[in-house]
C-alpha cells in the first residue's frame, strides 16, 4: 500500500482546483503534445479513409484539407478529458493515503464526483456529466459488506 504524508494530499487538492485545460506543467503538457503530433496522421488517414468510403474525391479542392482539420477536432474534443480524470484519480488515491496514514484507520473509503469543464464544453457536452473516482483501503477494500454498505449509503445522496 503507497501513503502519502497530509501535506502531499493538501499540494494535490490544490493542483486539482487549480487545473484547468491549460494548467499542466510544462514537461507533461509537452510530452502529451508530442504524442498527439504523432497519432495525427494516423487519424488525418482515417478521416481520409472515411470520406472516400462515403464516395467523396478527397483530391478535390474543398476536400484537400478536411481530414487534417476534423483529426484536430477530435484531438481538440477529447483531450481534456482523459487528463481531467487522471487528476482526479491520483486526487482520490492521495487522499486516502493522507487520512489512512493520519488516522491510522483499519480502512477508508473516498469517494469523489466531480463535474468536469472540459466534458461540459468540449467532450460529453452535457451540463450534468460527472466523473466519479473512489479509492478503498484496509477494511473497505478487504471486506465486501463494509464495502457495500458504505456504497449503499453514498447513493442515498
């Protein structure tokens, strides 16, 4: 099991408030970037194959460019939130660490919704869409009624 000392969980719960599409530190959002240059073409080829299957002459002038820009558009619509979640996924493992090692409790469970910007604006594009991330430790993880009955709780809501 990985602990984290409670100032580690306080610097994450900030790095996730903090975020925001462009609030990546520079060597992640660089990498991310690169690999993303590199699946383009792959997905330019795609969106190529597409048209023609639908009939279209890709080699006309309206077309030339339209497998490029729609692979953009869908790097541009679904890239904020696979990141989003990871943050909160680590956010929620962290904070469990955190109470687990402070309290040293025989077990702990986290559960967190979040409703994300990026699925709002961009990806999902509906206004209530939420990612839920839990973590269970010790007797929540080990024991399905303490887990069960925890969960059955929560969704009381």
């Amino acid at each position: 099991m990985e602990y984290h000392h409670a100032s580690e969980m306080n610097g994450a719960v900030e790095e996730y408030l903090k975020m925001s599409h462009n609030g990546w530190c520079r060597d992640e959002k660089d990498s991310k970037n690169a690999a993303d240059a590199d699946k383009l073409p792959h997905i330019e080829k795609a969106y190529t194959a597409i048209l023609r299957d639908l009939g279209e002459d890709v080699d006309r002038e309206g077309l030339l460019r339209t497998p490029l820009r729609a692979a953009k558009a869908m790097q541009f619509l679904t890239k904020g939130y696979k990141e989003t979640v990871q943050v909160q996924e680590r956010l929620t493992k962290q904070i469990a660490s955190a109470i687990s090692e402070a309290l040293e409790a025989s077990g702990v469970a986290v559960v967190i919704e979040a409703t994300h910007m990026c699925m709002v604006m961009r990806g999902v594009q509906k206004m209530n869409a939420s990612t839920v991330t839990s973590v269970m430790l010790g007797t929540f993880h080990d024991d399905p009624r303490t887990r069960g009955e925890f969960l059955s709780l929560i969704k009381r809501k």
